[in-house]
C-alpha cells in the first residue's frame, strides 16, 4: 500500500508581514509533524500575500529568504513543505515569480514550478513574470503535477501532469469570495477527469483592500469524492491518501485506454 499523510496548513496571509507569517506556518508544521504527517502543504504566497507592488522587496533565490525557511521547516520536522512565494528561479535580475517550491525531509529542494497562468483580476501580470515550463515531482507516493490557483480553471495542464504518471496534484492557492462554488467544482472535476488525487490548500482572512478569502481547503480521491474539506477559519486539515485507489479508479473505469488521442 502506498499511502502519504498530508497536512494542508489553511492560514490567514498578514499582507506584507513576511515574520507574522513566518511564525504561523511554523506552527502549522509544529503541529502537523505532531500528527506524523508525511508532508505540509502551505497557501499561495503564503509569506507575503499579494504585496504585488513590493514583490521585487519580498523576492529571493530558491535558496534564501522564506525559501530557506522552508527548507529547515522540512529538515527540522522530517516532512515535505511545500508552498508557493515570491521568487527567483534564475536570475534575480528578472522579474519576480509567483514560486511553488518542494522540499524534501532532509531540506533538499526537491521540485520547483513558477506559475503559468497569471491572474490579471489581482494584477499578477503587471508585477509578475509567468513560468515557462510544468513540473512534476517525485516522491514515495510515486509522481505530483504541482499547480498555484488560477492554473486550476486551465484543464489541459493536468491533463499532461496525468498523461506524464502524476498520481497526485498538489495546489496551493488564494481563491477569493465570492467564487467557493467554483473551487469546489473545478477540484473536483480535476480529481474525476484525471483519475487522481488532488490536495489543493486555500488561505483564509481578508486583505486591506476588503478581498475575503474563504479556505475550503481540499483533499480528493481519484473518484473526486471528498475526503476531507475545510471550513473559512484557520486550520490543519490532515489526512490518509491510500494512492492505489489511482490505479483501481483507472482499471474500473479505462479512460486513457479509450482515448481518440488521433482526434484530439
């Protein structure tokens, strides 16, 4: 049995206040390797919020800043971390990035994807350049597609993370009010289509310019049903994903065998 124990850290997000959201992912990873949790799934730009204005002030390396947080996050706790900030994949003399980086138990980056579909509703095209490639991840579980948010109304991205062996998509996000019907339909519409499991992380609180974000972080099996679905208040949802259920949903139902590939 292949099973992974996931913690999704459902934070309120301090704009601008990178220490204060420090110290809350800190206790989310305290509490979740309490829990024996295998990995800790954090927000979208959970050290600094949409300070788009500044994100070349909050923006570092892969290898410093929050990111090095991260990573002794991951080495102090023996778990994965894994979530989204502001960041340089390459040359810092670019344009910031919206970063999800993974890291290992041992602190290792183990996987690291800059978000593709940048989100001109909170401006994210004006201060943010747009990633350029998709990302798998390798763990025990077997492959992850890794995702940030507005990438979620984008099918064809999950489709290829499936068509490459993902069995898993994790996704962290700051999906807003007043759209909770549609992060509920696309998660699980995502998990149905690609017979896989899919844990998606959502901030909650309110910005100063008055966005509310409602939580409802998720974590869905390859049949799309819920197992386990947060409120609006912060939390640590954590669960059991059995990631064998993938290949039973894929024998019962054999839709990549019965796909006209010649036709579309």
């Amino acid at each position: 049995m292949t099973t992974l124990t996931i913690s999704l850290g459902q934070m309120p997000v301090v704009v601008g206040d990178p220490e204060a959201n420090l110290e809350a992912a800190r206790q989310m990873a305290v509490e979740a390797a309490g829990r024996d949790s295998d990995m800790l799934l954090l927000p979208e730009l959970w050290g600094s919020g949409y300070d788009l204005s500044r994100a070349e002030h909050h923006a570092t390396t892969l290898d410093a800043g929050l990111f090095a947080e991260m990573a002794k996050m991951a080495r102090q706790h023996r778990m994965w971390v894994g979530g989204s900030l502001l960041g340089y994949e390459g040359d810092p003399r670019g344009r910031p990035r919206n970063v999800f980086a993974l890291f290992t138990p041992d602190g290792t980056l183990a996987a690291h994807y800059a978000k593709l579909h940048l989100f001109r509703l909170m401006d994210e095209d004006q201060w943010l350049g747009a990633g350029e490639r998709t990302t798998l991840a390798e763990g025990p579980w077997g492959q992850a597609g890794l995702a940030i948010c507005y990438d979620l109304r984008f099918p064809e991205l999950f489709r290829r993370y499936t068509l490459a062996g993902a069995r898993l998509i994790l996704l962290p996000a700051e999906w807003p009010h007043p759209r909770l019907t549609h992060w509920q339909t696309l998660l699980r519409a995502r998990a149905i289509e690609n017979q896989c499991f899919v844990a998606a992380c959502n901030r909650v609180g309110e910005d100063p310019n008055g966005t509310r974000f409602f939580g409802h972080s998720m974590l869905l099996d390859a049949w799309g049903e819920s197992i386990a679905e947060a409120g609006e208040e912060p939390c640590l949802l954590t669960a059991t994903l059995d990631l064998d259920l993938v290949d039973t949903v894929r024998r019962k139902i054999p839709v990549w065998e019965d796909r006209r590939a010649d036709l579309y």
